[in-house]
C-alpha cells in the first residue's frame, strides 16, 4: 500500500488495543490520510497538542493515568479537555467504541464528541465520516481567521479615525473663528457676494464639526457606558424648540417642516440635549439625501411603552434591504442622485446608541421612492445607569454576562 502525501490530513487514532489501532490507520491510509496513534488518556493529550492532528478518533475505554477517573471513562474526560483547551478546541473528534448504549452517545456529545462510531464500523463510512469533519473544520477555521482580520482591520481604523479626529479639530476650530471674524467685519468689511461665501464656507465648516464631533461621541458611547442628564421633558414643548432651531436650515433648503404632536403624548423623562442631537441627525439625514425641497413632520404619539416620535420626510426613501444596515457604525446608502455631502455614516449609529441609552429601540420604515419614517420608542423613565466597577472587576476579574 503507497503511503498517502505528506500534505494529506493527520489523524490521531487512540485506542489501548494496539491491533485496533492498526486497523483503523490501515483503514485511514488506504483512504488517503496520514496518521499517528496513541494507547492512553495522558498519551492523547500530549499527541494532540505535540502532533496538531486535524482530527481525533477516540475510543472510550482507555487507561487513565493521571486523568482522574475510571479508565471507562477516559475518552470522556479527554474530549472534554481537548475541547476546553484552546490550542485543540477546534478539533474534531470521532469516538469508535464498542459501546452502542443511548447514555454513552449522549455522555459523548455533552463531552463535546463532534460524531459516534460504534464497532464494527465500515470502512468507507469511517471515511465520509472524516471528510465530513473536516470539511467542517476547514471551513470554521477559515471563518475564524476571517473574523480576526476583521476584528483587526477595525481596530486598526477606529484607533486611525481617531487620531485622524483628534489631529483635525483643532486647525478646524482655529478655520472657525477665523470665518466668524470675517463675517462680523472685525476683519474689514466684505461685499455682499464675499459675505455669502464667507456663511457658506462657515456652515460647510460647522457641518465638518458636527462629523467630527459625532464620531468622537460615538467612541465614547461605545467605549464607556454614557451618563445621561436625565429631566423631565414635554413632547410638544420639545418639537417647537426643534422647528425654532432649524427655522434658518428649513428656509434655505425650502423644507415644509411641521410638529405633529398628540393630545395624549405624555411628558418623559430623558437627557434634553442627546435627544435633540438625535433629531437633527434625522433631519439633517432628510435634507441631504434628497435632490429636491420635502416635506418633513416631526411627530409624537402615545405609545404602550412609553413615548414614539418619528421624522418624517418625502424624500427618495430607502431600499428595505438597507433598513437594517444604516443603523451599523460607517455604513451608508446614498440614493441616487441625492448625495449632497460627504457624511461619515455615524449619524443613525449615534441615533441608535442614545436611543438604547434611554432604554428604547430605533427602526426606519421606507421604500425607494416613497419617503422614509424614522421611529424611536422611549419608555417614559429611562433605565438607571450601570453600577459603577467593584473592586474585584477591577483586579481583572471576568465580566458578569449580559442577561439580554
């Protein structure tokens, strides 16, 4: 029999019978694979962390040595090793074993066994049995590897974009004040026409700010739990202080802006300046996506769970595929033609992120074509703020998870 190619797939055959050991890597080589065997527990562990065996064929009943427990239990108490560790997690392991009781296949699947074998097994369906696995592994493996360099070409460009932020703000408030000495004449007086350029210069300007800003808030957010200042607020006093502050922007664009606001929307508690902040990312997303003057209403109503607003506008609308996406940090979808400014596509992630901090959720509904409705729900007292870090989570100790 011709030895298979040394690139083949390695296997650990263990089993403390010596002949069964050579049948089954007789087996194995005549369907291609190259092997290595091992007689007992302690022997397993060490050949899989020594060889890297792409795959291990364990029997149950082996002498224990050092393991602990019964030697019919020792291919047990070896899988659940092999998958705690991390240096062997990820290897599959078959168990061929004797045994063909119900209790033995479900103590080997809790050992975390990836497949059950019992003997006599058919050579051929060993083999399907292993491709199989490793096929498996293959394709786990190589979408692991994709997630970590992925992992690490975001850390990369938000550890970028922030020094990138940080090195740009300054020169852009020190651009500020100096167009805003131009437009009040402290400078010398300007002509109607270098008036208007100098305004226009400045809000493009003040608009680069506010990206700026954003993207520093939201690695704030992301990085540290964000603390709330928390007052009691009424919706339709809220929508009038929105529509004052955007009177200028409204005109310019030739918006036809409007507050719906319910009688029965009650008053809530939440942080006055992060809200607004979260409405005019809605706005300003209504009015720069949009090729021509809309309409936009700002609305309130009554909800079981406390409080919903929502921005509507009669812009080009969003493709439903999309709906889920433009919540997720940098992501952006342009309709055509309506891209006006380079955006960052941290708007609707700052949105969602205070949304969340208050304790509500934030969803869009829009078709291409057909406007767009941006709702967000807000209980009417929001959540309180996490505890600050004991004494222990401090010395390193694991994070309590998530109950959600």
């Amino acid at each position: 029999m011709s030895l298979p190619p040394v690139d083949a797939p390695l296997i650990l055959v263990a089993d403390d019978s010596e002949s069964n050991c050579e049948l089954l890597r007789d087996q194995l080589h005549s369907l291609g694979f190259r092997t290595v065997a091992a007689y007992d527990g302690p022997s397993v562990l060490e050949a899989t962390i020594a060889q890297r065996p792409h795959l291990v064929i364990l029997d149950v009943n082996m002498p224990a040595g050092s393991l602990g427990v019964d030697d019919g239990a020792t291919g047990f108490e070896v899988c659940r090793r092999l998958k705690r560790d991390p240096r062997t997690s990820s290897t599959p392991v078959i168990f061929v074993t004797g045994l063909d009781e119900s209790a033995d296949r479900v103590r080997a699947v809790e050992a975390g066994g990836d497949d059950f074998l019992t003997k006599p097994h058919d050579r051929l369906l060993l083999g399907a049995r292993v491709r199989s696995l490793l096929q498996l592994r293959a394709a786990t493996d190589a979408l692991e590897d994709s997630f970590r360099r992925l992992r690490e070409l975001e850390r990369v460009r938000d550890d970028l974009m922030k020094m990138i932020v940080h090195d740009l703000k300054t020169p852009l408030t020190s651009i500020l004040a100096t167009l805003e000495l131009l437009g009040d004449g402290d400078m010398g007086p300007l002509s109607e026409r270098q008036h208007g350029a100098v305004a226009d210069t400045q809000g493009k300007a003040e608009e680069l700010l506010s990206l700026i800003n954003d993207l520093l808030e939201v690695r704030r957010i992301e990085e540290t739990s964000i603390a709330l200042h928390v007052e009691a607020l009424d919706p339709g006093e809220l929508m009038e202080e929105l529509l004052r502050d955007w009177t200028l922007r409204f005109q310019q664009e030739r918006t036809m802006a409007s507050a719906d606001v319910a009688g029965d929307a009650p008053r809530f508690r939440g942080d006055r300046g992060m809200l607004k902040r979260v409405f005019a990312n809605l706005i300003q997303n209504a009015l720069v996506h949009s090729p021509e003057p809309i309409e936009l209403a700002l609305v309130a109503r009554a909800d079981a769970n406390g409080i919903r607003f929502t921005v509507v506008d009669t812009g080009p609308g969003i493709s439903a595929e999309y709906h889920d996406v433009i919540f997720q940090k940098f992501e952006q979808v342009r309709a055509p033609h309506a891209p006006r400014l380079r955006t960052s596509g941290l708007g609707l992630t700052f949105c969602r992120l205070i949304v969340e901090a208050h304790g509500g959720r934030i969803w869009v509904q829009s078709s291409e074509g057909h406007g767009s409705a941006f709702h967000f729900l807000l209980p009417l007292e929001p959540p309180p703020p996490p505890p600050p870090p004991d004494e222990s989570a401090s010395r390193g100790s694991l994070p309590r998870p998530d109950p959600s």
